[in-house]
C-alpha cells in the first residue's frame, strides 16, 4: 500500500502547477492533501477515476482545510478531533484501515512573532493524546504538514531561523513529545542525511533551485507498525506547491 501526503498551498491552483499531472501519473493508493484552501463543490476532481474523497474544509473561506483521496475503501471516517476550539479550521480527518488508523494533519503555524505559539502547543497536545487514543484500538500512521523543522538538520540555515516560526524553542520540544510518546518520525528511520528538505520559501529568490529549505511535512507511526513501512521518500523532484510530496510504503 502506497501512501502520498502532500501540503498543496491551495488545491485549485496546484491542479494547474502540477498536481493535476502528479494524481493522473502517480502509483499511490491514498493521496492526503493539506492546506486545500477549498471546499470539495469548488474543485473538479473528475478526471481521477478510482478514488472516494473526504473532505474537511475550514470555517473561513478559501483558508486551511484538508482531503483524503483513496482507491482503498476505508472505514470510520471522521473530521477533526470532536474538540470545538481544533475543529474550526478542517485541520485534521481520521480513516480507518484493516491494519491501522490514517490520520492527516495540518498543525496551525505559530505565526509572526509567534503570535499563536501558545495555542500552537494546546493544538500538539491534543493531537498527541488524540492519537494516543487512537492507538488503544490499532496502530496509527500520521501525516502532514506538521509545520516545525525539528532538529538542526531539518532546515538549511538554523542559525539565524532559531525561535522564528517553525522552528522555536518551543515547538521543537513539542514535537519531541511527540516521539517520547512513542511515534516514530518515519523519514528519518530510512535516511539521517542533511539537505532533505519538503517546503521551500517563496521569499526567498531561487529557494528551492538552491535547496535552501525546511522539512516540514512527516509521516508519523506507531512503533508497532514499523515492520511494515518499506520506505519513506521525499518527492523533492515533484512540483505544483511550495511544498513537495512525502510517500511512504506499507506492506501488508
């Protein structure tokens, strides 16, 4: 089972910057979308045969939100963490599979001058315990846009980023709690090296040609599904976002 999360900066747009061409060519059995900025009238998903679709689609307008596509037929969705202060902003959709639980997530950014840091950490602390509870009944695999690079080797200049969004004190402990907690951080289990990065700033002239970027994007997992995950990949090479694609393998 081949599984694609991929943070799409606005899904309407993306179709025509790559995404369109990265549906119709890839192999994946379930695609996980962050940062859609859509509701699912708005986006003609038509020309891709073979999938369902759910969708969580924020409050305001053209902001956040996210979306499961899948040829693999699942079981138990749900949308958000039935807690009314996370589910406002189509943050986060939960799917059931015969061997684990599919969660897809994108983590509010701390924002300018780490304006809503503190309900940042009161998000990772629900979204650790939610999939905490999750995990009593079977494994659970995670994905997304988890907006925090967390170690100096996930971002190309740590230096002069340290305590910016993504990348504060704080957040880095926080996602720490995350593996203490006893998730993997599955894309490090295949490849420690430096310069694999997912996000790219558009700020930055010829960011992502001089791969000055960030590792944002992660596939979670419960230890006890380890033996199963074949590999983890960055897509660096796929383009439609100022993010990129991060595929994992599940085998049986």
């Amino acid at each position: 089972m081949k599984l694609s999360t991929w943070n799409v900066n606005g899904i309407r747009a993306s179709l025509n910057k790559g995404l369109r061409e990265y549906l119709l060519s890839h192999d994946a059995d379930v695609i996980c979308l962050q940062e859609t900025k859509a509701e699912e009238a708005q986006v003609d998903l038509s020309f891709l045969t073979g999938y369902q679709a759910i969708w969580n689609s924020a409050e305001k307008k053209g902001y956040s939100g996210t979306c499961i596509l899948s040829r693999v037929p699942w079981k138990s969705p749900s949308l958000g963490m039935s807690l009314a202060d996370h589910d406002r902003e189509g943050r986060m959709i939960t799917v059931e599979f015969p061997d684990f639980y599919l969660v897809t997530v994108y983590t509010p950014n701390s924002q300018a001058k780490l304006a809503r840091l503190p309900y940042r950490l009161q998000w990772d602390e629900a979204f650790r315990a939610y999939l905490k509870g999750l995990e009593k009944k079977k494994p659970v695999l995670s994905c997304g846009d988890l907006n925090c690079a967390h170690k100096e080797i996930d971002l190309a200049n740590p230096k002069s980023n340290r305590m910016n969004p993504g990348f504060s004190d704080e957040e880095r402990a926080s996602f720490t709690q995350h593996l203490e907690a006893g998730f993997l951080d599955v894309f490090r289990e295949f490849d420690p090296s430096p310069g694999r990065y997912t996000w790219w700033t558009q700020r930055t002239p010829d960011a992502r040609e001089k791969n000055i970027g960030w590792r944002l994007d992660y596939w979670l997992s419960s230890a006890s599904l380890r033996p199963a995950i074949t590999s983890c990949r960055i897509r660096d090479d796929v383009r439609g976002s100022d993010h990129c694609p991060v595929e994992v393998v599940v085998q049986p």
